[in-house]
C-alpha cells in the first residue's frame, strides 16, 4: 500500500493507484472532462490537476499514480485558478450555443463550466468550422470538438476500426477521420460509439425529429411506428421516471399520445428473424460443418458493415436474412399494407431503435421490396424518441399502460432479447432445438450464452450434433475472432456478433450517461421481461404463425426470401 | 557633454539574447513530422519581426507573404495564391535592400520548390498529410526504434540487467550501440528545449558496463518451425537477423567470409573504440540462441565457395547482410605506390590481429569521415612517427563527430584542412615519399548547404611521409549477386523499404551493401525488419517483446542541469595502446543523467499514442 495526503487527509491505496482514484477513495471527487476510464487517461484537458506539496509544476491526477509519502492539495489557489482558466481557454474555442445543443443538460463542460461558475471568458472566441455531409448518420461539430481525443481512443482501443485520429500539427492541431478521409470514404461502422463516448455535442446522430413531424402533419400517409428491444431498456432513463413506472406498455402510451397511427414492436419482427435465421442455419449446417467456416449473424448493421470492409472475403457467411428492423418495414409495407387495404407509399414507416448504423442501413438500395422507396423510412434514435416526446411535452409518468397494436405487436421472450448480446443466440437456438427435436426445450437451457465477457463459446449439442456457439460483442473483439477465424485458430458452426459493447443495450443511439458503460444496467431488464413473458419461443408467437400461415407460406419459403433475405 | 559613451545591454536586451537561444535549442528538438507551411508561416513571422521597416517589399512585402500562407493553410486558398505567394517572394528577392528581406524570401521559394506537393495538398484537401506517427522524439529517430525512456528509466534505478533486456527487444548488439553508436536518438531530444539533450548513450553504456551483455540470459525462443534461413555475412545486420529469427523459432545459419564475426564491429572499429572482448559479449549472447556459425565461408563461384544459387535451394530464405568491404581510390598519380594503403586494408588487419607496421613511419590518412579518424589514430597507436590528414575542406565540414576529430587531434595527429591530395609521389624505389596537396579556399555552399572547396591560387605543397592511408569511402562487392539476378543500383543491391528483393522471392537483403556506407545501428534496424519479413514471408506471424517493467515516472520539477559527458583517459597515455578509451558514469552521474530524462513516452503526445511499442 502506498500512503499519501491528500487535502491533509490521509490516504492508504495500492501502488499504481492513479491520484484521481485515490482521491475519490476518500470522497474526494476531482474534477475531470476528457478523461475516460481505462480509455482515455491522457491528462489533456489539464482539468484535474492538483497541487503537489515543494513542486512547482501541476500533476494531472487521471493518469499519474500515486507515490510514498506524496502530499497533494486538489484545491490549492494555484489548481483553482490553473483549473479555471484552462476550462475558460477550452471555452474559447468552443461553440456555446447550448441552448440549441442536443447535449445541453448532459454536457461534461457546460456542467463544469457552471460548476466552476464561469459566467464570462477573458480570451478571444475563435470557434473552428470543419466541413462535413449533413446527410450522413451521424454529425460531428467542429466548433463543439474540444480534443479530448476520446472518439480516437474508443474507436482504437474499443473498435479496433481506428476512424479518428489527429489531424494537422502544430497550432491546427484538431480530431479528424483518420488517413485524410472523409467519413463517407472511410470504414467507418457507424456503431456510434464515438458518439456516446462524446463529452460535448460535437458528436451526434442526424436530427430525424423533423421528419416525424412531417410524416404525422401529411393526412395522406400511415404512420407506422416499430420500437427496438433495447429501446425499452433505456428510453425512460433522461425522462424524470421512477424505475417501477418505465414499462413497455408507458412507453407504447406515449408514443399514442404522439400520435402515430399504429404502434408496433420490433420484437415481432425479431421473433420473425428468428424463423429464418434458424432455419437457415440448420439449412447450412451440413455446409459450415463441411467447411469449418461458421454462418455469422447479419442483424447488427454496423457489424455487417464491419465485416464487408474489414473482412470481404466472408461477407458470404453472414446469414442472408435481413435485420429485424428491416424485416418489419418489408412486411409492413406488403403484408400489413394489405390488410389495410392501402398501397405501400400511404404507409410512413417509423422505427425507434438503440443504434446509429440503422440509420445507414434502412437508406441501402437493397432494403426497398415494394418499389415505393425506402421499407423503413425514418429511423429515430432512443434519444431522438426522448426529444421528441419531450417536443411533445409528454409527461410519461402521467400517462397509464398501453398495448402494442396487431398484427406485427406481439412477441415472444426470444424477440424481446435481441437487444443483449447472446441474445440472438439464445433465440435461435431455442427454436433450432424445437425444429430438429421436435419439442420445445426448457427455455433457461441457452443462458450460457449470456455474459459480460467481449467473447463467449459454448457447445451445445442437438440431437447428438454439437453445435459450437460463439458471442461477440464490440468491433475490437470480432477483429480478434475474425482474425482467428482466418487462421483456423478456432472452429464454430454459428456466431452471433454485435457491434456495440454488450450488445443494442450498450448502443450508440442510447442515451448517454457520461463516464458510465450502461449495458450492464439495461441487460437485466431484457432478461426480466423475458422471464416474464407467458411465449417465449419465436415460432409460437402467434401473430409470427399467422404470417407464415396467411402469407409467407413457411420459413425460407420462396417469398420469404424475397421480403426476408439479401 | 560627453561625445561617446560605452553602451551596456540592458536587462530588455539580455533577456532577448537568451531567449534567442532558447529558440535555437528548440528548433532542434523540433519534433519530427510538423507541417512544413505551418513551420513556414512561423519562421516568416520571425522575420517579419525583424525588419527595420525602411522598404515597402520587406516591410508590407512579408506581412502579405504571411496572410497567403495563412491562406493555404485555413483553406482560402487555390492555385492562384500559389502564384502569387511565388510572385510576391519574387518581388522581395529583386527588390529588398537587405538580407532581411529577402533572403526571408528565398526560404518561402526553397519551400514552395522543397514542398510544393504539401501545398497542394493543402490546397486541394483543406488538410494536411503530415502526422506525427512516433511520439517520443529518441525512438522516432532511432533507425530500430530502441525503447529508450524505458531503458533510461531501468538504469535511473540501476536495474542494469533489465534495460540490456528491453534494449535486446528491438537490438541484439546493446554492448556496441553502447561504446559506438552513433545517437541519432540525442539529435532531437526534447531535452534539449530545457539545456541539452540527455546522454543516451552514456547511460546504455552504464548498463552493459554493469551487466555484461553475455550474462544476461536471452529470452524463451518459440517453438521451433523447422524453417531454415541462409544469412550471408555475420556482421551486426545478419546477426541481428539471425537473432531474431532463432527467438522465432527459426533456425539462422551464418555464413561469413572472415574467420571471425563482427563486421565492421571487428574489422573497421578499432580496438581502443569499442574492445573486442565487449563485442565478443554481444556475439556471444545472440549466439546462445542457437544460431549456426560458418566462418571463412565466401558466397560466390569460385572454388572453395558456397553459390548464391544453392542457398537459394538449401535454404526457405535468404537475407544478404554483406556489409561494404571495398575501398575506394582517390584517383591520383602515384597511388600505387608501395606505402599506399586503403582504410579497409590497415582496420582489416588490426581486426585479425595482424596490423601493418606503421612503426616510426610518417603516415598521411586522406580522408574526413570517422574511418579516417579510426585510422589516424589507429596509427598513431601504431607507434607512428608522425600522423596527418589530409582533407580537402575545413574542420567544421568533416563528417567524422566532432569528438573523433577532437580525440585524433589531442592523441597528436596533425590536421592538414583545405589541403586537396593532388599525387603521390614515390622514390626511385616504387616507395611513397611525399603526397603533394593542392590548397584550396572554402567556396560557395552547395545545394546541401555544405561549403564547397576550390582551388586556391597559391602552389602545391608537398608533405613528406612513408605510408598514406586512403579513408574516402567504401563500396562493396556486389559481382557475384548481380550475376545471380539481384537487382543492382549505383553499386549497391537493390533492396525495397521492407527489406524484399524485387520479383526474387525469399531474397531479402539489408545494410551497408543496400544503403552503402552507414552506422551500425541503421545495419541492426535492416536485421530487424528483415527477420520481421522474412517470418511473414514464411507465413508466421512471431512477435517479440519484453516483459520487463518499465518505472513509473517521477514528479520532480525539470529544473535546468548540464549534460553529463563520459570522461576518457588522457591523451598522452592512451595514445600508446588500443585499450578502451572511455570511462563510465559513477552511479551518482548515471542517476542524475537518467533524472533529465522528461519521459515522453508517458508525458505529452506519448500518452496517448502509446508511448512505446510494447511488441513487433
């Protein structure tokens, strides 16, 4: 143990300690902006300097460790005002507008500014301006970008997909996407990570907001709105909500309250991925058997485009079906349209989901089966549901229970853990085992799959034939994997990756909560509503039967493949 | 009334004195890799501020000069700024009164000529192409990127032992590099910004000193893959190769022409330099690898030799590390005379403990590289009469480091500057009896900004002597490969940045016999990347790193402090033997010069880029 003071208190930590924690070990919080835990500890912003007793210069506490004997003071007048004015430099580059900021209330410096009651600057404004495709999924801000280098770090460390870096030299210094691209160039996954790891606004995804407005305003068109697995884990986080009142049934009343026409779920069209992808697989076994290369799943955008630029060579074992998102906007747009009786262009079709990259991935060409333009229209980000809502003064907490509509609300269990890594797996492999064996397993007999760990392998053996699984969460360990995969350092039949880090839940169209992985905090809910569900196998959801019987015929059946798969 | 008086800078002027050399030194701790227009733009301010103000191009000239380059660099800027900046320099150049103003201008046009393709990027992109990709200045500029903050760090707490262990990670030769290494890593230390730059070398010499390379064990080498690999030459770069290759699992079989290995370590770095027995310490450690050893081996057709053709067939790889063993001639009357003697020839022998007998000669070495003053006071240490070189420029322009001159000249050697050899001429016996020397005067600065000597007008001046000793370069021996399909450029094969031989797969070749003449250290760095390669070439993917922990940093405040410089013997009692000239640091130097250290692998832009490479 290392003994040291700090603020004349005396402190006993393990060697190798940072300052910063050993201070918080006694209660005493120093204050931060760029640094990130185990990400980003580069002491850059020169925010959490402290004073170090007959030392003249400053230590910024994030990333220094403590020493024997060290006496430290976290408020000296020199850190007070060394502090301040390096928080009044960062603000002189910085676009204040925070009252037209997305991240105006959640901003790690507009917080510490009025922390430090900061009202006005000494310094000159010189705010920079970057160009940058305001049509992309997500946007950064230039005159927000503060250097903290976090966006680099996450994508480094985390990704592995190294789409930041630092740009220019000297005085021009600045965070740009890497190799002198511009981001529509470069590889980016557009998994969002960056974003939620942003401390500023100058990060975020594409306001859709407006479009909603647009989409509710024209009399002429059906709004259909779907909402992700993971969107239920979150979306009441930013809303003033006690924990017991964030339930799926408020959140299916305050989007009525919004007023779209017909509120679905996204778990119906996951239980519905579930029928294809399992039967695909149990199509391919023999194949991937035969080969040893495993069928990757293809439900995760931002994974499916990690793998056509990363590793193009195996973009044929990723499963053909599509995502559940856009599973849903093909067969609202046939199926649904149909039974209402209307043509696919009067449908307006909405989704709400925990991602970025679905933003990208509703605009590909392919993602078009009627011929009227896009199947799923507006993509919304959990936190564009929390603008909106809060645009449309909705109190949540006012409003009681409601159900998602029929025929594409109801799912099973199985749907509604989509939105946890392992979650796929665990699915799939239910109904594969109810489709060989004949009879439904118990349902907890895939909960291995589940875990915090970036990478998971678990055998399972149906009907005598061992299926080897593997889960992967974040793009750094699907490198690793996909690297071992290529060198035949490993062998599964089937291989779910996500690429956020513990699946939809930790997303990067979440909302955020600074310095905090939440995965860990939302997972559990899934799991719960799982538990609780009376169906919890994907091919005994009812409204799933119904479409099979009324219209798609069975799994991997011809027009299946044609609203289905890719 | 007083007519004169004496003037005394004032404090003002004092404080701007020093602060002048405060910029010189932070100029040269510039770190690599800056924005050549931004540093541009910064040195055009800089002169900008030093116009008196008399002359419009000078005064206005500049400051317009400045807003175009600002221009180009916040993205205002097309093609036709370029013109004009050019125009404009143009206008300066013909018409400011003073150096001042215009030789400001030539270095706008020297860079738009220099880096005319970083404009247009700039211009065309709205960014910049240059990043700064090695953080700590040392490592970036040390051709093997040694972990130097971490070795400073391990001798700072006299973990000897463990810094010749993180050294080994990326150069199996701590031992040379530590007696002769040429530093490039103290070139741009950021130390320099505070006093000057740390003694790097010193302090790896501090560690090998005390713990000799050959009794710390090498690390666990892989699993062996049965792959075999030929190195031609067992100088630093092919045991550097071979070293590696062996902790890969690899096995490296060394053929070597000499009947001992070394190189250049043995055969042109004299004795009193870096002593055999330390070199033997290196060879011995990268040896206990498993490495396989054919010496007095010459790669070629003739009898008695081994083929190119056959390794090639024997071997899964070949690297070529054969060094640059031929002289060179000056290519002038007389040189055939008997006493005429090549550099390589008189180190050769010294290195197979054969020298030449220089005993009461008068010897002339032609030449002003660090051969040159290897052989000057190898001579002298021969029992020479008399020593002089000859050399066709000044002092100042010798290529030799500064403290070989120095050491050459304190041991008694006479230095004959701006003195061009001109014939030698002999006696009636085909013996050397003089070199005549053409004078010269300094001239104009060349394209490199070195000054270039010209003949003076003044006669030829004859020194008498018995032997003169040719030190004006080295080539090497290139026949047999070019015959064998490797590609050959001025006298050197032909190589790529990767150390590959162009459409001959499975050839890799490397050091001086690729780059011509260099440091030991650059010959260790192509061993290196030639191990690296020739794995992944065949189809492996082996790294090596080093477990040692490096020391946290420390907080104390860098206050300035001098240099700590290595202390040799006295020149009159060294001058009589080759023993080693060079004394260690006490523990009580080592510790002080390893405390300037500012550690920029952890501080500064190494934080976040990592500041170290923890594997390769």
């Amino acid at each position: 143990m290392v003994n040291l003071t700090i603020d004349n208190r005396p402190v006993s930590v393990p060697e190798g300690t940072t300052i910063m924690r050993a201070a918080a070990s006694v209660g005493i919080m120093i204050p931060h902006l760029c640094y990130l835990e185990g990400i980003n500890e580069i002491g850059a912003c020169k925010v959490c300097v402290v004073e170090m007793q007959g030392k003249t210069k400053l230590i910024t506490s994030c990333n220094n460790p403590v020493e024997e004997g060290m006496v430290l003071y976290t408020n000296s007048p020199k850190v007070r005002r060394v502090r301040r004015t390096n928080v009044e430099l960062i603000l002189s580059q910085h676009d204040c507008t925070c009252a037209m900021c997305v991240r105006s209330g959640n901003c790690n410096l507009q917080k510490i500014a009025n922390d430090l009651g900061i009202i006005e600057i000494p310094y000159k404004k010189e705010v920079p301006t970057a160009p940058w495709d305001h049509s992309y999924p997500f946007i950064k801000d230039a005159g927000k970008c503060i250097k903290c280098m976090r966006c680099v770090q996450i994508c480094d460390k985390v990704q592995d997909l190294h789409i930041w870096d630092v740009q220019n030299t000297g005085s021009r210094t600045t965070v740009d996407v890497s190799m002198n691209k511009c981001i529509e160039e470069s590889d980016c996954s557009n998994c969002g990570q960056c974003v939620t790891h942003c401390p500023t606004g100058a990060l975020r995804e594409r306001n859709d907001v407006p479009e909603i407005f647009k989409a509710l305003a024209d009399p002429e068109k059906i709004t259909v709105v779907q909402v992700a697995p993971a969107v239920r884990a979150a979306w009441a986080e930013q809303m003033d909500l006690p924990e017991e009142l964030a339930t799926e049934g408020r959140m299916v009343a305050a989007l009525r309250q919004v007023g779209f026409d017909y509120i679905f779920d996204t778990n119906f069209s996951a239980d519905l991925t579930i029928m294809e992808e399992a039967h695909e697989f149990l199509e391919r076994l023999e194949e991937v058997k035969a080969s040893g290369v495993p069928m990757f799943t293809s439900c995760c955008p931002a994974w499916v485009r990690f793998m056509k630029s990363q590793y193009p060579d195996y973009r044929s074992r990723l499963s053909s079906a599509k995502s559940p998102q856009q599973m849903f906007g093909a067969v609202a747009k046939t199926y649904f349209a149909e039974k209402i009786g209307v043509t696919p262009d009067k449908i307006c079709c909405i989704s709400v989901m925990p991602c970025i990259a679905k933003k990208g991935e509703a605009a590909l060409p392919e993602m078009d089966v009627t011929g009227y333009g896009p199947d799923v229209d507006i993509v919304l980000t959990t936190r564009e549901l929390v603008r909106l809502l809060k645009a449309e003064h909705i109190i949540p907490k006012l409003l009681g229970e409601d159900t998602f509509d029929s025929p594409l609300g109801e799912s099973s269990g199985a749907g509604v853990i989509f939105g946890v890594t392992g979650g796929v797996m665990e699915a799939a492999l239910r109904t594969a085992v109810a489709v060989i064996e004949g009879s439904n397993p118990n349902p907890e007999t895939f909960s291995d799959v589940r875990g915090e760990a970036g990478r998971r392998e678990v055998t399972y053996h149906i009907n005598g034939v061992p299926i080897r699984t593997c889960t992967v969460s974040g793009l750094g360990n699907a490198r690793k994997l996909m690297e071992d995969v290529r060198n035949r350092r490993v062998s599964y039949d089937f291989v779910e990756v996500m690429a956020c880090p513990g699946g939809c839940v930790g997303g990067g169209g979440q909302p955020i909560v600074d310095g905090v992985e939440m995965a860990s905090v939302r997972a559990p809910k899934l799991y719960d509503l799982d538990k609780r569900r009376t169906v919890r196998f994907s091919h005994e959801n009812p409204e799933i039967k119904k479409l099979y019987a009324d219209y798609l015929g069975k799994p991997m059946s011809e027009k299946a493949h044609k609203l289905l798969h890719v | 009334m007083s007519r004169l008086k004496i003037s005394t800078p004032n404090q003002a002027q004092l404080t701007v004195e020093r602060l002048y050399k405060d910029l010189e030194r932070h100029i040269i701790a510039s770190p690599p890799g800056l924005c050549p227009i931004d540093l541009q733009l910064s040195f055009l301010k800089t002169c900008h501020a030093q116009t008196c103000g008399k002359c419009v191009p000078c005064r206005v000239g500049i400051l317009q000069l400045s807003h175009l380059l600002e221009d180009v660099l916040e993205n205002r800027a097309d093609m036709r700024t370029l013109d004009l900046i050019e125009e404009t320099a143009n206008n300066i150049t013909d018409s400011a009164d003073c150096a001042i103003g215009y030789e400001a201008a030539h270095m706008v046009l020297a860079g738009l000529d220099g880096f005319r393709d970083d404009y247009l990027y700039h211009i065309e992109h709205g960014k910049c192409s240059y990043s700064i990709t090695q953080p700590v200045p040392c490592v970036a500029l040390c051709p093997a990127g040694v972990d130097i903050p971490g070795y400073i760090a391990l001798v700072g707490e006299e973990r000897y032992a463990d810094a010749v262990r993180l050294i080994r990670k990326d150069n199996p030769f701590p031992t040379a590099c530590a007696l002769i290494c040429e530093h490039p890593c103290e070139a741009r230390c950021r130390r320099n910004m505070i006093d000057s730059s740390v003694n790097i070398r010193g302090l790896k010499k501090m560690a090998v000193d005390n713990a000799r390379a050959n009794t710390v064990p090498v690390p666990q080498k892989a699993e062996s893959t049965g792959k075999k690999i030929a190195i031609v030459g067992g100088g630093p770069g092919g045991l550097s190769a071979a070293y590696y290759l062996e902790l890969m699992g690899h096995h490296a079989v060394v053929f070597e022409s000499k009947s001992k290995l070394g190189g250049m370590l043995r055969y042109g770095i004299p004795n009193y330099r870096f002593p055999r027995e330390r070199l033997e310490e290196d060879i011995e450690a990268i040896l206990s690898t498993g490495v396989e050893v054919h010496t007095s081996v010459t790669v070629g057709n003739e009898e008695d030799t081994v083929s190119f053709e056959q390794l090639r067939k024997d071997y899964d790889a070949v690297y070529i590390a054969i060094g640059a063993h031929t002289d060179k001639k000056i290519g002038i009357d007389g040189e055939d005379s008997e006493g005429v003697i090549s550099a390589v020839e008189m180190l050769r022998g010294i290195g197979d403990d054969n020298p030449p007998d220089f005993k009461d000669k008068r010897v002339i070495v032609v030449g002003g590289g660090n051969v040159a003053m290897d052989c000057t006071r190898s001579a002298i240490r021969l029992g020479a009469k008399s020593v002089g070189i000859a050399y066709r420029r000044r002092q100042e322009d010798m290529t030799a480091l500064p403290e070989e001159v120095e050491g050459a000249i304190a041991e008694g050697a006479e230095l004959y500057s701006l003195k061009a050899p001109h014939r030698i001429e002999a006696d009636e016996n085909g013996r050397v009896a003089a070199i005549w020397v053409e004078p010269q005067i300094i001239g104009p600065i060349d394209a490199w900004g070195r000054a270039k000597p010209v003949k003076a007008d003044v006669e030829l001046v004859r020194i008498p002597c018995d032997i003169v000793v040719v030190a004006i370069g080295q080539g090497i021996e290139s026949r047999h490969f070019e015959e064998s399909g490797i590609p050959i450029k001025r006298g050197m094969l032909d190589a790529m940045s990767e150390s590959g031989v162009r459409d001959v797969p499975g050839v890799f070749a490397g050091g001086d016999c690729v780059t011509g003449l260099a440091t030991v250290i650059r010959a260790i760095a192509a061993g290196k990347v030639a191990a690296a390669n020739i794995d992944e070439y065949l189809g492996y993917h082996h790294t090596i790193s080093c477990d040692v922990e490096i020391p946290q940093v420390t907080y104390g405040d860098k206050l300035p402090c001098g240099r700590i410089n290595l202390c040799e013997r006295e020149a009159c009692e060294r001058r009589n033997d080759f023993d080693a000239i060079e004394y260690s640091m006490t523990r009580q130097e080592a510790a002080q010069e390893a405390g300037r250290c500012l550690r920029c692998d952890h501080f500064g832009y190494g934080n976040l880029k990592g500041g170290r490479a923890a594997i390769w």
